[in-house]
C-alpha cells in the first residue's frame, strides 16, 4: 500500500512497484485518515508511508498502524532529512527509512529488504545510530533538534511552516495551551529566549529542508 499526498509521485511509485515481478499495489491513499480506513480494508502486506500528509503527521500515523495492524511492516519514504528524521521513525516502528532522491533501484532494494524482515537505511544512517549507540551514555545529541520529542519536533516544523498556535492545536488533536507548553519546552531546549527567534529559526530549517533534494 502506498500513502503519499502528492497523486503523481504517488501514480509513479505504483507503476514501479507494479512493473516488478511479484509486487502489486492493493490500495492507495493521500490523507492519513484515507490510509487507515483503506489498510483496514485492504490488509496490506507492507505500508509505503510518507511522512508529510495534508491531515496528520506521518510519525503519529506510523504509530497508529503498529495498533491497527501490529504485523505489517512500515516502510518511510520521505523528502526529509535522513539524519534527523530516520531515527525517529526507526523508534515509532517503522522497519526502514529511504529518502525519494535515491532513485526507483533503491525504493524497491528498500521494499524487499523489509519484507525480508531485516531493516532497510542507508549506510549513513547506519553508520551515525551505531555511533549513538557507543556516545548515548556519555555525550549529549549532536544536533540540538536532536533533544526534542517526536511531539516537539513536529510542533517546531509546524511553526516553520507559518502555522499560528490555534492551527497548529487543531491539526495535531491538542488544546492551544498544550502546544503553548510545548512551544516553552523547544525554546528551552534550543536555548531561544523569545517566540520571534524561535520562529525564524523554524522557518529558516523548514526552507532549508525544502531546498535540500535540489542540491
């Protein structure tokens, strides 16, 4: 199953799968919501999810199918940054993290290595979460990004995005005071005085971001 809210790119990752031998896609969506009720309907052996949708936050949406459907392996495809999104993923559940710049070879090396029931990243990421491994308990995060919570994280995007509080509450399920409590806790951790600086901040990470897959 594939979950992309982009219908092109979403058209062409099903016509690569479907020209493979031994692979079909059963069913697509481009909303959170329509990939639940579709996995329900198509049971699916394995989930190609994208992690940026219109209605929900990708890493929520992975961990709403490790309830839903506990044995169905998740594979992230994803425009964002390997380094600080795949750890990230690799910890709500899913079984693999490729970005959509590596090319169709890569995507489906990526979907029979998860099927194969063995975790697919690329040997960068590999290489950086066995080091985190040897420093975890001895050094603090590299990257200060890298302190904040999964919740924090996606709050911090959203800011950059140029989503105001009320927006932000609506689209991930919270109250407007919560997201305020969150919004104090990422300044603390990125060591930002005043809500001007935060936001400037986000939305120079949020464009650099966007910029990344044309370099």
């Amino acid at each position: 199953m594939v979950i992309d809210d982009h219908p092109v790119l979403r058209m062409g990752i099903s016509l690569l799968i479907n020209s493979t031998p031994g692979w079909k896609v059963c069913a697509e969506a481009g909303t959170g919501a329509e990939g639940l009720e579709r996995a329900k309907q198509s049971q699916p052996d394995l989930i190609l999810l994208d992690l940026t949708l219109p209605d929900r936050n990708g890493l929520d949406l992975l961990k709403d199918f490790q309830q839903l459907l506990p044995e169905t392996p998740v594979l992230i495809l994803s425009m964002h940054d390997e380094m600080l999104y795949a750890e990230r993923a690799l910890r709500a559940g899913a079984r693999g993290y490729v970005m959509k710049e590596t090319g169709g070879a890569k995507v489906i090396e990526a979907l029979q290595t998860v099927m194969e029931g063995r975790i697919f990243v690329s040997e960068k990421v590999s290489s950086d979460l066995l080091g985190n491994l040897n420093r975890r308990s001895q050094a603090p995060s590299k990257s200060p990004l890298g302190s904040l919570t999964d919740r924090e994280f996606e709050i911090f995007r959203l800011i950059g995005d140029g989503k105001s509080t009320r927006v932000i509450a609506e689209q991930l399920g919270l109250s407007p005071k919560t997201v305020d409590v969150h919004r104090a806790n990422i300044k603390e951790k990125l060591g930002v005085k005043d809500l001007p600086t935060l936001i400037r901040q986000a939305v120079c990470w949020v464009e650099g971001q966007r910029l990344e897959p044309q370099k």
